[in-house]
C-alpha cells in the first residue's frame, strides 16, 4: 500500500521560502503523477502542482505559477514543492497526492493522499 508523509511545513513571513517535501514509498512510481493540494481554513481544497515521475513535465495552477516549484527526485522517492515569495493567502494545509496516467488537477482524479503539513505565512 502506497504511503506519503509530507514534511516542511511551519510558519513563514510573507515574501519568504519555504521547501516542502513528500516521501513516497510502498510501490515504484514510474507511470504515476504526484500533486501538491491545498486547503485553507474554510474553503476547499485546490491543486497546486503536479508533476510526472519519469519525464519531469510539470504543471502548476495559475495563483502559484512563477512563484511555486514542483520537482522529484526519483532514488530518493520524494517530490518537493519550492515555495517562493510566500504571501498570506498561501496559508493552508499542503497535501501530496498520487494518481497513475496523465496530469490532472482534480482532487477526485487522486488515489492515495499524505496527511498533510501546514504552512502559515504572516504578513
């Protein structure tokens, strides 16, 4: 059974950086996409960012583009999420999520979730 554990969250000041990280482990990942989600305090939850294991292609939602890096590194079985110029509407609880087959952003198009880490950006 597959199992992700997310790390790295805490409290950032706005404009930081902050990394993220899952470690993936119980299968091999080479036809799979992992997804970073996010949930703030009372709304739902949104993709952020996904990534392919083997090829790399990545894709990222519009209100993180250009700030947000998805990346993996495949003999360590993680996938990180760089986080950069971190503003207070980032505060949520960041997942990492898996699926088989293409990029999707759609949390119901996920199969196997971490439980989580929380960011908290102060302005």
């Amino acid at each position: 059974q597959v199992q992700l554990q997310e790390s790295g969250g805490g409290l950032v000041q706005a404009g930081g950086s902050r990394r993220l990280s899952c470690a993936a482990s119980g299968r091999t990942f080479d036809s799979y996409v992992m997804g970073w989600f996010r949930q703030a305090p009372g709304k739902e939850r949104e993709f952020v960012a996904a990534i392919r294991w083997t090829s790399g292609i990545t894709m990222y939602s519009d209100c993180v583009k250009g700030r947000f890096t998805i990346s993996r590194d495949n003999a360590k079985n993680t996938v990180y999420l760089q986080m950069n110029s971190l503003k207070p509407e980032d505060t949520a609880v960041y997942y990492c999520a898996e699926r088989r087959g293409t990029l999707l952003r759609s949390e119901d198009d996920y199969d196997g979730w971490g439980q989580g880490t929380k960011v908290t950006v102060s302005s």
